[in-house]
C-alpha cells in the first residue's frame, strides 16, 4: 500500500477495504477459516457445552513494556474462557480505527495479534474493520469474541466456593496497572515494570485435568484488581474471605511504585494472573501443579473462605488485626485494558 496511514476509504467495503485486508489482516493472520473473506465463520461440530465471551480493548498507550492492545485484546479474551473451565477454539476481531492512523503501528499490532494466536493456538477466524475520521477516536479500539468448549462434568463458578476452601493467586499483583499508569505518566522507576499479560488457559486446564471436581471457582483478576474480584466471589457465594497479608505477592519495584503515586496493589489490573479457589484437601496439590507452569511459577496460597458475614473479605494483619477490604470505588486510571 502506497498510504502510510489509516484513511476513510480503508473503512468504505470498497478497494482501499480490500486491499487492507489482502496486504496486512490476511498476510498475519491467515488459516484456512479466516481465508474464505465470509460474512461468518462455519465451525466443526463439538462436543460438551458452548462458552461465548466478548471483550473490548481502549488502552492507552497503545504499546507498553510486555504488549500492546493486540496482545492484550487475543489473551484477555482467551482467558475470560478458561475462567469457566472451557478449551478456547477460536476468536473474532473488530477493529475501530481513527482516520490518520500510522499503518506501520497497525502492523505491528497485527503482527502481535498474529503471534499471540500462534502462541496460544486460537485461531482469528472472523473480523471486521471500520475507519472513523480523526478526532472521533484514538488510534484503536479492538473488540475481539471469543468461543470455547467445556467439557461434560466441569462446573466452574464464583458461586461454587465453599466453606473452608483455599484461595490461591497464580502470581504477583498490579504489574499491568502499574506499568501503564507510569507510561502514561512519563515516570520513569528504577526496575523493569512490565505488563503480565499472558494467555492461562494452558494452565487451567492442567489444573482441570489433575484435579477433577476439587477446583471450585476461577477468575482472572482484571480491572479493579485482586480486592474487587475477591468481593465478587464472595458476594455470589454468600460467604466471607479471609487473606493474609504477608501471603499477598508484590514485585519490589512495584510496591515501589504504588508508595510513589499512593496506590494499593491489590486494586491494580492483572492481566495474566488468576485466582482460584479449591478445595482445602487438595490446595497444596494445586500449588505445587501451578508453580511447575510458566504462567503459575510464582503461585501462592493467599486466603481462605470462611462462613462469615457474606459478601465480606478482610485481611489478617502480621500484627492480628483485621482490616476490611471493599470493592474499587471510582475509577484510579481509566483506559486500563
């Protein structure tokens, strides 16, 4: 393409159309479902229940140290599947993009949406584009769907938590939320900061596969962070949670950070990180399975359910107090994911 920018014409179902989706999404992205250019993609009949999600993506910066929205848009949305113990097949891809953009950065968020897929092995198998003129948008927006397969027997749910359960985190808190949040700022810090973004389904189903019947609940940490998808769960299984606070993992550099700019970790997105909760009997069989993963090497056991005032977690202090944590209240850094 001679253009080296987006025009209104690449979103008009016309040539420039065309020739966008032959030179750069079809060049990336190819497979044999994608290729035919349909107005839907035809799949292969599956066994067990259907799981169907969707997710869409405005971060700002659009490129980050560990992603950038393409990387976070194929990995969010595999994820929201395993949250419910499904096996992603296959995903769609939306694209807004704003009159002016560079096709040199379009490219190379294709480029890293096309490795994501290959990575994780979940195909883009459907998509649309639409061009809005400039200043009606920033650069991107992506929405990508998802659909996955759960197999008979797998009941995963916040609902599902029982009392006595164990609760454990697949690694450390808040590296995506602050990574963008000092990007976006122009802080610079001493440490590597970088987004944790990572596709889990791998390691959800290894822990389905090993532990059948003893994973109760999964749920990936986004925004909002540990603290409000915590009272989440606790709210849908009328119970209480109770966290110790020197269990709770933080990178150095960013706990650092958070001293700086006066945040709590445990309300910082995670993009790569989920919670579990299991059965008490088999927690340390589900650590151990974890830390042998890439995704769940710094796994940790932070908390337990406990038939308490429902709908509550606290936190037990080193010094034995109990300090209440609440959902995220307002919005600490909008454009997160």
């Amino acid at each position: 393409m001679s253009e080296k920018c987006i025009l209104l014409d690449h979103g008009s179902g016309g040539l420039a159309s065309q020739e966008l989706i032959s030179s750069l999404f079809i060049k990336h992205l190819d497979n044999p479902t994608l290729r035919g250019l349909e107005d839907s993609a035809v799949l292969d009949r599956q066994n067990g229940r259907l799981a169907f999600t969707t997710d869409s993506y405005v971060v700002d910066p659009i490129f980050f140290p560990g992603g950038d929205i393409g990387k976070l848009a194929v990995h969010g949305t595999i994820n929201d599947l395993a949250m419910r113990g499904a096996q992603p097949l296959c995903l769609s891809l939306g694209l807004i993009l704003e009159e002016g953009m560079p096709l040199d950065d379009l490219e190379r968020i294709i480029i890293s949406i096309a490795e994501a897929c290959r990575e994780s092995g979940v195909p883009i198998v459907t998509g649309d584009t639409k061009v809005v003129p400039k200043g009606k948008g920033d650069k991107i927006f992506i929405n990508t769907s998802g659909i996955g397969v759960v197999a008979d027997g797998i009941d995963i749910s916040s609902k599902n938590a029982r009392e006595g359960d164990i609760i454990l985190l697949s690694g450390t808190m808040g590296d995506h939320g602050i990574t963008i949040m000092t990007r976006r700022a122009g802080i610079a810090m001493q440490g590597q900061l970088e987004s944790d973004t990572m596709p889990l389904h791998r390691l959800v189903a290894r822990l389905l596969k090993e532990l059948p019947g003893s994973v109760r609940t999964l749920r990936d940490p986004t925004r909002g962070g540990v603290a409000t998808t915590l009272n989440e769960i606790a709210a849908n299984s009328q119970l209480g949670i109770e966290l110790r606070e020197e269990s709770l993992p933080v990178r150095p550099q960013v706990r650092a950070a958070c001293e700086l700019l006066g945040l709590e970790p445990l309300y910082l997105a995670n993009e790569g990180k989920l919670l579990a909760v299991v059965a008490s009997d088999r927690a340390e069989e589900a650590l151990q399975i974890m830390r042998e993963t890439a995704e769940g090497a710094e796994a940790t056991i932070i908390g337990r359910m406990f038939n308490g005032k429902a709908g509550r977690v606290v936190i037990n202090t080193p010094v034995g107090g109990l300090r209440v944590v609440t959902p995220l209240h307002g919005e600490p850094l909008p454009r997160i994911c």
